[in-house]
C-alpha cells in the first residue's frame, strides 16, 4: 500500500467550496530512463485519479510521463450535504489504490 | 549629531552580527518550494514521516522508547553524540542500526534504503522547530577538527573546497542556483531532484561530485566527522526535518 496524505476541511458549511488536497507516494517512472545496466526502464505512472462523492464523481485527472513522483493534487468541490469522498489512483503494472474519508457539514 | 555619529559607527558592527547568524538554505528557496515545505499536506517528506511511524510501532521501537514525541525530542538537534562502544561519533541513522542490532539481534538497514530513511525522518521529525544544539562534549573535538578540515580541503578536479562555494559564496549563485551556507538541518529531506528522500551523506555526496571528486562510500566516518562539524556550524538553527530542497 502506497502512503497518502488527504486534507479535508473539518466541518465545511453547507453550499461551501471547499478545496481537497491529496498527496500519494509513487516513482512515476516515466519509461524514458536508463536503468543502472543501461537498459531503459519500463514505465511506472498512475495513470488516472478520481474522487467519488457518495457515489458520485466529482473530479477527475488523467495523469502521464510529465508529472513528477510522489504527485499532489488539489481540486475544489461544493458540498451540499455529508457523505463519504473515495479517492481512487489507478495506473500500471495493476497498481490500484483507494482511500475513503467522511465528509460531515457543520 | 552625537547621535548619528554614533549610528554610523554601529552600522557596520550591526551588519556583522547579521553576517554571523547562521542562515538555512530554507531563506533562498522560492517561494513556492518554501510553501511546500511548510504546509504538511503539501510536503511529500510527510509520506516518509507516515511511513516511519508506522515502522516505530511494527518493528518494537515503541516497545522501549514509547511515545516518540517524548522520548525523540530533541535526540535529532544534537547529533552527532560521542558514542562510547565506537570510541567516537555515531549519527542518528547509525544509533538507530545499533539499536536494531545490538538489542533487537536484528540485521541493520541499509544506509539509504526506505525504511532507514522513514525511521530517521520520523525520529528527526520529533525535534522539528527545535534549534541545533551540539553537545559541548570534548571527546567530540577530535571528529570537529577533522570535520572543519575535511570542509576546508580542497578536492576534485575542480580543485574547490566546501568552504569556497558554503562560507566564501554562499548567497551568490552557481550557473541559475543560491548556493546556501550549505547547514544540515533539514534532514532526511525531499529534495525536487531526486524525486524522493535522502539523507544528508547523499547531499554531501553530491556536492563531492559536483566538484568531480570520488564521494565516500556510504557510512564512511569522515561524513560523520563532516557531519559533526556542520552541526556546530549551524548551531541555534531550526530543525526543519522533513525539509524540501530544490
């Protein structure tokens, strides 16, 4: 399982945007570098990115070579009631993570 | 009149005062790596703090030490320590393996490998925002000289020592970069290069081969005595681990 950091607001009042922050540790291997025997190195990147709320996508982000390790995202969202946010970072070699958090209005 | 006699006289006395103070590479960064740095959602080093507390717990850290909180505090601004089984300094990363050698009878990490760097990140983390404070032990001068030497040799084929790019330059540029005091209180750190975490022989290993000169192997006690005399160098500077670095 690869680490993350997520920032939510705590209490976000209802009808406010609020901004989400999330962070994934990841080589991103860009498929374009030699390895140390000289022989270039498969690609390794997330691929895609997206956030569910109650179900219900809110954002999403196609990832590609250009992004660096460990990639930061942030994005906005109006909260309208409380619910669960699902994170999900997909990409190569099967690599498939998902995290959830409880969003609660104040 | 007396007065602003007095001024200029001081002006000069004031300017060196400021010239004294040790000031970390964190002042010349931009301000965007600088916000990174700060906020702990944004700094990647973070994942490595995550990871290294959970290692605390999993692998019987908290067993003797409990709460790191506690028990750490302070621990990371005073190393290097005179470590008396070795006869001389012994840095974080080297107290740790001989934690999990001598009293866990568990193989020592590898110096640079994630979970060495996770554990010292977390560790190091403890003491954040505390300044550097090297013991006044005299055991350590020995390693301190050896150190300040090391700093001031030149070496490579560009013939240059630490000294003239860190003491004699620093705050001017190299080709697009500030060339800092070059102070290590930031370590373990995420450095933008390296997409990733290293320590601060890693740094050091760099800047060695910045200068075309052959680094040290990992663990060599001459970065530990390198390592001792930045301390000193520094002292009274804030611990920054995770810092991030360009």
């Amino acid at each position: 399982m690869a680490r993350t950091l997520i920032n939510l607001p705590r209490n976000p009042k209802r009808g406010e945007v609020i901004e989400i922050r999330t962070l994934i540790q990841h080589g991103m291997e860009t498929g374009y570098r030699p390895g140390p025997n000289g022989v270039t190195q498969q690609r390794d990147i997330i691929r895609s990115f997206t956030c569910l709320f109650n179900n219900e996508e809110v954002f999403r982000a196609e990832l590609h070579q250009a992004i660096a390790a460990n990639p930061f995202l942030e994005f906005s969202m109006l909260v309208t009631e409380s619910g669960i946010l699902a994170f999900t970072w997909s990409g190569d070699n099967g690599f498939e993570q998902t995290e959830t958090r409880a969003l609660t209005v104040a | 009149m007396r007065r602003a006699a007095l001024a200029l006289l001081l002006a000069p006395l004031i300017a060196l005062a400021a010239a004294a103070q040790p000031q970390s590479g964190f002042e010349l960064m931009a301000p965007e790596t600088q916000a990174m740095q700060r906020d702990d959602t944004a700094n990647p080093g973070m994942l490595w703090v995550q990871e290294g507390e959970a290692l605390w717990q999993q692998s019987g850290c908290a067993g003797c030490h409990g709460d790191a909180a506690a028990s750490m505090r302070g621990a990371a601004a005073r190393y290097p320590v005179y470590d008396e089984a070795r006869a001389g300094p012994i840095d974080l990363a080297g107290r740790i393996n001989q934690c999990r050698v001598e009293r866990q009878g568990a193989p020592a990490l590898a110096l640079e490998g994630e979970p060495l760097l996770a554990l010292g990140s977390f560790v190091a983390h403890q003491s954040r925002g505390l300044p550097v404070a090297p013991p006044a032990d005299p055991r350590l001068a020995p390693a301190r000289a050896q150190g300040e030497a090391l700093f001031r040799e030149r070496r490579g084929q560009l013939n240059l020592s630490c000294a003239q790019c860190h003491d004699d330059n620093a705050g001017r540029r190299l080709a697009g970069s500030p060339i800092p005091q070059g102070h290590p209180n930031g370590y373990p750190l995420y450095r933008l290069e390296w997409q990733g975490m290293g320590s601060l022989q890693r740094r050091l290993r760099n800047c060695m081969a910045g200068v075309r000169s052959e680094p040290f192997a990992y663990g060599a006690p001459e970065y530990i005595a390198i390592e001792t005399f930045l301390m000193s160098r520094a002292a009274g500077l804030l611990l920054e681990t995770p810092a991030v670095r360009p």
